[in-house]
C-alpha cells in the first residue's frame, strides 16, 4: 500500500476512533484488506491503536491520535494545494454529519479553510444544514452552538473540485453548477392617491 493510501487510512482511522477494517476500506479508495491488516498490526505493536477480539469479529479503537506512523510528517515542506480539500472530502464522507470545526481538526486544515470549502459544496447541493447556530442570545448562551451539516450526496472518495460556475465532480465526470439563490419579490403595498399625500 502507498505511502498516501497509509496516510488516508490512518486519518479514516482517527475520525472513525473505534473502527472495522473493513470500515476502514469503505472510507478510502483502492486497497485491500490485508494491506490494511499490516499497517495495524504494525500500529498495535506501536501502542497506537489497541485491538479488540470477540468471537470472530475484530475491531480497533484509538489509544494515541497524535502518533505519526509515518517516518516524515505529511507535509514536509512540500504543500499540495488540493490535499487539504481531499482530506476534508474524505472527513465529511466519513463523518457524515458534522460542523466545520470538526472537518478543520480531522483534516489538519485551518477553519477558515474548511467553511470556505463546506460554503461551496453546500451551493451545490452536495450537503446541507441540518442545525442553524444561533444568532441571539448572549455570547455565553451561543457558546459552543455551531451550525451542523450533514452529506447529502456522497458521489465517491474523489475530492469535488470548485470551478467558476461549479465544482467538477471526478467521481461521476461531470460539472455541478451552483444552484440559483432564488430571492422572494418584494410586495410594495398599493397607495391609493390621496392616501399618502394630501394636496389641498
């Protein structure tokens, strides 16, 4: 398995916190279960994640999320401009329901990031508010209260990637265009002449 494909793995792993590998091939594109089977023996020995067996069924919980698997960080200097939002794309499939704090930490973006990017696939259509934020009451009553959204179209593992009229969508071929903001006509109430002015 790739380097890339051990890096999506455990971050599906660290979103997930306890985890099938089998969930775990569900979250990430092509790879196979025993790959995925080595890279956890290898994190158990590391007392990064513990197994647990019952019966027939094994599965894994997070004992050590801050642990790096890997020899150099993942952006070791070298940025690529995309990888945040395939990483923020994989968070959201995985997650499911979610506010942006949440995409920010799993993706290791910044929040502005993850609004901007949560923004554009909302005006597409690909997710939607399932909870406002509050936007009355005292700071200390709005604390903690973020706006919550949930996937509605969960075309596939490939990132959606914003155009000017839309995001291309490599899961399905295709340009999504923004939808239209429908705004609501304003109804001016008739005056009647003589009502609203009085000339004698």
């Amino acid at each position: 398995m790739s380097r890339q494909k051990l890096q999506d793995a455990w971050q599906a792993m660290k979103i997930l916190k306890r985890f099938s590998l089998q969930q775990v091939r569900d979250a990430i594109e092509h790879t196979t279960l025993d790959s995925l089977k080595a890279f956890a023996k290898r994190l158990v020995a590391e007392n990064a994640i513990a197994e647990h067996v019952d019966h027939e069924d094994v599965t894994y919980s997070m004992l050590n999320a801050k642990y790096n698997p890997f020899e150099q960080p993942v952006n070791s200097g070298v940025t690529n401009k995309n990888s945040g939002r395939q990483r923020m794309w994989q968070s959201m499939r995985i997650l499911n329901e979610f506010d942006a704090g949440q995409v920010a930490s799993t993706a290791n973006v910044s929040l502005s990031s993850a609004r901007s990017y949560i923004s554009i696939l909302k005006k597409v259509g690909y997710i939607f508010v399932v909870k406002n934020a509050p936007r009355s009451g005292s700071l200390i009553e709005r604390a903690g209260e973020t706006t919550i959204y949930r996937m509605l179209k969960n075309t596939g593992p490939k990132r959606p990637i914003p155009k000017t009229k839309g995001v291309f969508d490599a899961n399905t071929n295709k340009l999504v265009k923004f939808k239209e903001v429908k705004r609501k006509a304003v109804q001016i109430a008739p005056v009647t002449l003589g009502e609203a002015h009085d000339y004698n």
